[in-house]
C-alpha cells in the first residue's frame, strides 16, 4: 500500500478521529477545521468517479459530470482494478445502506 510510508501515530490519530463522528452533518464540520474546499471536493469527486466507473459510464461522460480529470479518471480506475478493493468496500456499504433506508 502507498499509504504504508505515511502510517504512524499522526495517521492513525486522524483516523480514529475521523471513526469518532457520529453522523455526516459532524463529518462536515470536522473536515471543514481540518481540510481546504479544495481538498474536500477532490476527495468527494474521486469517490463519485469510482462510483460512475463502477456503473460502466465512459471517460468522456465521467469527464462531464464530475469534471474530473482523464488523469484522476485513470487514477480512481487503476485503484479500482489494481489497489486495496476499498472503493467497492465503501461504495458496496453505501449501496446497502440506501437500500436498508428504502
């Protein structure tokens, strides 16, 4: 995992913060302290971009509706094909929960 070169406390810390919040509104007002606009959105958009490459949308209609690049297009799918599986993990949880709220 490319992420192994950063694990530590700092890291770790963040992430037993982020498992603390309790509901989404608690999750906008932590990541609004802790990340820019910028930042925010980009992580928002690659996860909306692993979810339209999931469903079989094309690069170009990907590209329209999200905005993203064909650059994080390429980088969201090499993940989806190549990295941890925790893009199916989230979006397949995310998934059931809509489906339990039905």
């Amino acid at each position: 995992m490319q992420i192994d070169k950063l694990r530590g406390r700092e890291l770790d810390q963040l992430f037993e913060a982020i498992l603390t919040l309790k509901d989404v509104e608690e999750c906008y007002r932590f990541f609004d302290d802790v990340a820019t606009v910028n930042e925010i959105q980009a992580l928002a958009q690659r996860l909306d971009v692993a979810r339209m490459l999931r469903e079989g949308h094309t690069y170009h209609r990907i590209e329209e509706e999200t905005s993203a690049s064909t650059a994080t297009i390429s980088r969201v799918k090499r993940c989806l094909n190549y990295g941890n599986d925790a893009y199916e993990l989230v979006l397949d949880r995310l998934h059931e929960d809509e489906n339990q709220e039905k």
